[in-house]
C-alpha cells in the first residue's frame, strides 16, 4: 500500500521527504557523537550512507518515510524524523524515530515534528500503530513520548541497549476494526 505524501508545515517547521541533497546533513547528523550519548554502537559514514539508501528506498516503495526537518525561520536542516514501516514482535507498525542536532535541542522540534507525523498517520494509515522506542536513560526522548501521549507497553532489549517501547492507545472506533 502507498499512500501520497504531501509537506507538511507546522507552527515553526517544514516536514519534506529526505533526498540525496541532504546526504551530508543526514551524515554529520547520525554520526556527531552528541547525537549518540544514549547509542551503544553509533553509526560511521558507511553506515549512515547505507541508512539513507534504505531511508530512500522506503519512500520509493511507500510513498512516505523519514523527513529533512528545517525550521521555517533558518532553512537549514535541523534534524531528521518521521515514520516508517517495522516489524516488531511480529506486528507491522510504523516506526517514529528523530534525531536533532544539538543546536536544535531544547526547543520542542522533536515534539513539533512528531506531533505532526503521528497525525498524519492516524488519518492515512490509520490500521499500522506507531511505536516509538526509547532507550531507557535518553530521558529527554521519554519525555517526548509522554508529551505525545504514548503509554509504554513493554521493555526490551533493542538495538544495543534495554529499550521502553511506547504505543498510543488505540481509540475504541479503532480497537473495533482490529
């Protein structure tokens, strides 16, 4: 299933498709060190070249995917974010994941931009929960999901590190259709 993915403009912020323009912002992003104080195994060039191929790959197949963050008053990509499709614990979901330079941080940009994704989702793809899965001592991402409004659901080990798991709790028009 694909679905068309328009920009989407926040209060302060322009959500757009990442592309391979923003190649050296996606690297300098995922690879500062700052940006990996609660990864366990942060990412190098290669890597982080290999990601956004699949990031790119994605929107291909999907028609969405991960975005440019850029605030409207700068122009300038701030950060990374948005949704994609996961397998976990044998369910499909979509996957809410962000990362912010640290110039970036402090000013709700996280919260912004994933408020406006998760909306989007609920109205487009209404029949794939989204998860956001946090390191359990990154208590500056925790606080974004609590802020979303997210219930966490359960803990594990993921990506390296013991990881909270959080979910919106379905709306009962919405636990009837699954």
């Amino acid at each position: 299933m694909s679905v068309e993915w328009r920009e989407i403009r926040t209060d302060r912020l322009l959500l757009r498709p990442l592309g391979p323009e923003d190649r050296d912002d996606v690297v300098e992003i995922q690879t500062d060190p700052r940006t990996n104080r609660y990864h366990p195994a942060p990412p190098g060039e290669e890597e982080t070249e290999v990601k956004l191929t699949a990031w790119l790959e994605h929107w291909k197949a999907h028609g969405f995917g991960y975005l440019a963050v850029v605030p409207l008053a700068t122009g300038g990509v701030a950060g990374i974010g948005g949704l994609q499709h996961l397998e976990f614990g044998g369910a499909r979901l979509l996957n809410l994941y962000y990362r912010f330079r640290p110039e970036a941080w402090g000013r709700g940009y996280a919260t912004e931009m994933a408020r406006a994704v998760v909306d989007w989702a609920e109205r487009e793809l209404p029949q794939f929960p989204v998860q956001i899965s946090v390191n359990i001592a990154n208590e500056p991402s925790l606080r974004v999901a609590e802020r979303l409004g997210f219930t966490a659901y359960t803990e594990t080990f993921y990506d390296g590190a013991v990881s909270r798991h959080f979910r919106k709790l379905l709306k009962p028009e919405d636990a009837r259709r699954a």
